[in-house]
C-alpha cells in the first residue's frame, strides 16, 4: 500500500528542473486537462488503497493427520509450503487415527484424516475428498499371535484393536463376529500380545511390515481377505472436509490436497526423507515400502472403485448390526 501511495503521489518536478521558473499563467491556461490529473491520480491512489485494505486474507484450515510416513508424505507438498495458496493456508495438528475418529465425531477440525469406518458418524458435518485415501489393494490390516493359529481359531479369543472406529477393527468383525476386543493405543499392540494381554493383535500401519521379525504369526490379512471375498481393495482411511466450508472452499481444498501428494509423487525422494522422520525408527527401505503401499494411485484420486469399495463396507457393517445408520458416500474434488 505505501509503495503504490509513493509512486502515484509522487510530485512532479516543475517546467524547466530543480530551481528553475514553473510555467506562467497563460501555459496553464493553454493546458486545460492539466488541472485533472491530480484528481485522477488521487482517485486512483484512493481506489488502490481501498482495494487493498478490502483484500480477504487467506482462510486458515485446521488439517488433522496422523503421524504416520504414508500420512506425512501425502501432506509433504502443503507442510512444506511447496504448494500453496492465495485463499487458504494449513495449520497442521497431528494426532492417532482413534482420537481424529472421534474428534470428527465432534466436527472439531476443518479437514481431518478417517476412518472409512467413522464415516456413517459423521457423515452429517463432513464430506469425503476424492484425494488423500489410504487403500489397501490385496493387502491390509492383519491379526497376529505368537503362535501359528488357524483363522478358525480366532472365535472368542481376545484381540487387541487400535479402536472401535477403525477400518481394521470393521474389518475384523465382518471376517469374524465372535472375538472380545481389547481396545490398544494401535503401537503398543505387539507388546500387549507378547505380554499376554490379549491372545492375538489387530496391526496396522508399519508393523505389518515388522511384525515377523519380533517373532509373529500372521494369522489373516484383512486386505488379502477382502480382495478375494469382494473383488475389491479395502478402503482404511480417507480425508473428509466440514460441509459448512462451502463449496468453493472446498474444491480448493481438494485440489491443494490432490497437488500436495502429486508433487510428493515427483518428489519421491524429497518427500520419502521427509515422511521418514515419522517411520517410528523403521529403516529408509521398509518406510519407502510402506509409503508404497498407501500412497498409490487411488490416493491421488479416488476414482469410481473406491467409492464403490467404501459403500460395500459401509453397507456390510450396517448389515451385520456392526453400523448404526446406512449412508450413501459423498467424495467431492
């Protein structure tokens, strides 16, 4: 604003330079459009100003995630600034899977990380993005124990969740209904089941990949089992966005979302050093297999397969008396 004041208002040097005579009365006289410039000018001046302290300021979004690497690479272009805004800016908070679950319950944060699971409790306040999906195509979340064990055994034994609102856990009750949950903040699982606290643990994120080096069996692959039942890959979690953001806001949302993972995936190494520093100590090689395996092309966009995916879950739950209420997914872009 003060340099557009500077250059507009700057004075004019008289006729002739610096300390010589200004034009006589009869010049003036001669030029009568001089006599506007000014008040042109001060409009202009007057209109600038006004147009800049009416600016709208870009509209802060609380984006909540988990601090996984698969999440933390997909939001590496927006942490980073690397993609950014002229109408929104992001304030990330980073919190497990479970509690983000809930708090969308509550409609506390503008654009959150789900589970597919939670969607049907909170459907009314949020709207599913097309891009940011974790999908696991063949592969998923999986129940473990210390010994090799049938699927059939599973029935009444006590396995350890992440949360009741997880994909994993739906999953899990859809595959087998007759088991005690033991509700385990999801990285502390493995431990519960060598410490005995429960027979078998339902993993998720990158223990999937680390479980059979501390000494466990994998007893079924939730995803696997799902591919193969369904013909489809099973849908884990997704972003959802407030419906009172409007519309607009929204899309830009989705297409900030939809370039911050498009320029991770050009970016790959960049983005993998980054994301590594929430791989929880797993090594460079099984991170980048991980990331791999959730960050893929249905999370850029969610095309036609996921919905589908994400309404036959959904569907299956409310059906086994596992989802209160049916709803029909919504992914906007």
């Amino acid at each position: 604003m003060d340099t557009a004041v500077g250059y507009l208002g700057a004075r004019v040097a008289p006729k002739g330079g610096a300390g010589l005579p200004g034009p006589t009365a009869d010049e003036r006289d001669a030029t009568p459009h001089a006599n506007h410039f000014g008040a042109a000018a001060l409009g202009s001046v007057n209109w600038i100003v006004a147009s800049l302290m009416t600016s709208v300021a870009p509209r802060e979004i609380v984006s909540a995630h988990s601090p996984d690497s698969d999440d933390a690479f997909m939001f590496y272009g927006l942490a980073t600034k690397k993609v950014r805004s002229s109408k929104v800016t992001f304030r990330h908070v980073l919190e497990d899977i479970e509690s983000l679950n809930r708090k969308a319950v509550e409609g506390l944060y503008d654009l959150s990380a789900i589970s597919y699971h939670a969607y049907p409790y909170v459907a009314d306040k949020y709207v599913l993005m097309a891009s940011g999906s974790s999908i696991g195509d063949g592969y998923g979340p999986m129940i473990i124990a210390m010994r090799p064990m049938e699927p059939e055994e599973l029935k009444g034994k006590r396995i350890a969740i992440p949360g009741t609102l997880t994909t994993a856990y739906l999953a899990a009750k859809l595959f087998e209904p007759d088991f005690e949950a033991v509700v385990t903040p999801f990285d502390q699982i493995t431990a519960a089941v060598r410490d005995r606290a429960a027979d078998c643990g339902l993993i998720i994120h990158e223990a999937q990949l680390t479980y059979d080096r501390e000494g466990f069996h994998r007893i079924v692959d939730l995803g696997r089992w799902f591919k193969s039942t369904y013909d489809l890959p099973l849908p884990l979690g997704g972003n959802v966005l407030l419906r009172s953001l409007g519309t607009e806001m929204q899309s830009e949302c989705c297409r900030l979302m939809r370039e911050s993972i498009q320029y991770a995936l050009d970016n790959h190494d960049e983005a993998l050093q980054y994301a590594l520093q929430f791989a929880r100590d797993m090594e460079p090689r099984l991170a980048e297999k991980f990331v791999g395996m959730y960050v893929n092309h249905y999370t850029l966009d969610a095309g036609e397969v996921v919905p589908k995916a994400v309404q036959k879950l959904l569907d299956m739950g409310f059906e086994a008396g596992l989802i209160s209420k049916r709803v029909e997914v919504e992914f906007v872009r």
